[in-house]
C-alpha cells in the first residue's frame, strides 16, 4: 500500500505523479558520466518517481531521503566546474546587501561569497558540512559552523538581517524544514536570498541533465513556484531574477537548443542542426536563441514578515 505523497512546500497531499524513472539506468549514467557509484543511495528501490505540488507547480523526487553524502560531493568537486567560486548570483546579490548588519550564509564552500561580503562591512557567518571547506574557511578568518541551519536556528533566532543559500535548496527533500529554520534565524523584516537552477531556462529540454536527478538534485524549481511561498510562508517576495545564458554552459545551452526543435518537431530539428552549420547565418541563429533563452540559475530574494 503506497504512502500518501505529501508537497516538501505546503505539507498537503494535491500532489500528482508525473514520471517514473528506473533507477539501474540512473545508476549506469552516474558511472559512465561522473564515474560515481550511485547504487547504495538507491538499495533496494528499483524506481523513482517524479511528483508535481499542484498547489505550487514543486516538482520532486520520491521516496525521498536520497540525498548524496559527503563522499558523493567530495568524487563531484574534482571536477573544475562544480564549484565555481564566484556566481552570477554572487555578483548580483553583493549590490542588495548593505554595508552593516550580520549576515549567515547556508553552504558557504570555501567562503568566496562571505568573504567579500566582510570586506563591506558586514558580520558573516557560514554553515559548511564539509569540514575540508570549513577549514579553508577558518584559515582565512571567517566564522564558519559545521552543523545543519535546523541546530543552528534553534540556538541562533532572530540573529541575522540576511539568509542567503545559493544551489542548496534543490538538493533538499526536507523543503519545509530547511525553509522554516531559515526563516527563524533571521530578524523581522530581514532578507532571505535564495538560487537555484531554473527549469524554465535551456534545462528544461533535457529535464536539467543527469545531475538534476537523485542522489544529487531532489526537487525541480520555477519562478512561479518562488512565488507561491508567499502563500505559505511568512515572506514577501522583494526580488527575483534570472540568469543569462553563461559562456560555461554555451556547449550545453547548444546541444538542448537542438533537442527543443527537435522536440517541436523531428524535421525543424533536422533542419535546425543544417542551419546552425552554416557559419554566418549559425552564429546569428545561436545569438538570437541566447538573447530569448533563459540561462541555469534564478535567485530571489524575500523579507521576513512579523
């Protein structure tokens, strides 16, 4: 007898049953793409399913409980690309943030973000899980605790006049718990900042890639699921932006370009890979898909309601 599925968001059971995805196939990918051994995450579960919060548009991974551990992201960040030290979201929000106040920052890394943050004046603090990060952290004099934002809300309320988690929030299942523990560590009227991928952007086309799945991402976001935390939550939407199309994701960004007109139909995708060939007219064809494309991250911003 199946559990009733219950929205990460609302806590309510509106929710529907998009996809099923065999997880043998998953674990094959991890090896092949990433050469990660996947199938300890997954034991004796055979699939997943993708469900939709129809009250918020939430897409999400059941069961849950699959998140990756450290070993997971310690065998991912050998690659060059995974941690970018500095964001497009970093730049962005670094000019919405005053000069004073305290600020806490939920999976800081190495502390690139903090770090410039201090610089301006404020009074940093980050949660990092990986204890090798933590250190760097610690060794360029920046505060920085190895625990999860639940315990540190619980002995930290109302302490700081900015959250912000920047790519941590899809790879939660607990969306309420991590959202609710955010909330209580900032002060009344204080700001939340949060990024995440965005699947109205290019991902869209190729359901966000491999690492949009289990053990790595466990839920799906839009700006209209942004938006709906309003309803349930006591925050007020301030700020929400979306990234352009980076030139690190250009070869990515290219080949779902292909799958969307493929997807629209096979001869405007056959068509489309002819015309993207041609040197002049490719170049103009890739240009005008990038200028009305959205790119991989959005980021918003709330204020704490009383």
């Amino acid at each position: 007898m199946q559990t009733e599925i219950i929205s990460p968001i609302t806590l309510k059971s509106n929710c529907i049953k998009l996809k099923t995805f065999a997880v043998d196939k998953l674990v094959q990918s991890y090896h092949a793409d990433f050469n990660i051994p996947v199938e300890h995450y997954f034991k004796r579960i055979q699939e997943i399913e993708l469900w939709e919060c129809k009250d918020t548009g939430l897409r999400f991974f059941r069961p849950n409980g699959l998140e990756g551990d450290s070993e997971f992201y310690s065998r991912l960040e050998t690659f060059d690309w995974y941690y970018l030290p500095w964001k497009w979201e970093h730049e962005v929000i670094q000019h919405l943030i005053p000069e004073s106040g305290s600020l806490l920052e939920i999976g800081c890394a190495e502390g690139a973000f903090i770090e410039q943050i201090q610089k301006k004046g404020m009074t940093v603090t980050g949660l990092e899980l990986n204890e090798k990060a933590a250190e760097i952290c610690s060794k360029k004099g920046l505060k920085v605790k190895t625990e999860f934002i639940q315990t540190y809300a619980e002995s930290n309320p109302e302490a700081h006049h900015w959250v912000c988690s920047f790519q941590v929030l899809e790879h939660i299942s607990e969306v309420h718990d991590f959202l609710t523990a955010c909330i209580k560590t900032l002060k009344t009227g204080g700001k939340l900042a949060l990024s995440v991928p965005n699947m109205e952007s290019f991902l869209q086309y190729d359901d966000g890639g491999l690492l949009n799945f289990p053990p790595h991402h466990q839920g799906w976001w839009t700006t209209s699921v942004f938006k709906s935390l309003e309803k349930y939550y006591s925050l007020k939407l301030t700020y929400i932006g979306t990234e352009p199309v980076q030139a690190i994701h250009d070869r990515w960004f290219k080949q779902n370009m292909v799958k969307k007109w493929y997807q629209k139909n096979k001869w405007f995708g056959a068509l489309y890979i002819r015309m993207i060939k041609l040197p002049i007219l490719g170049n103009k064809l890739i240009e005008l898909e990038r200028q009305s494309t959205k790119g991989h991250t959005m980021l918003a911003v709330f204020e704490k309601l009383k």
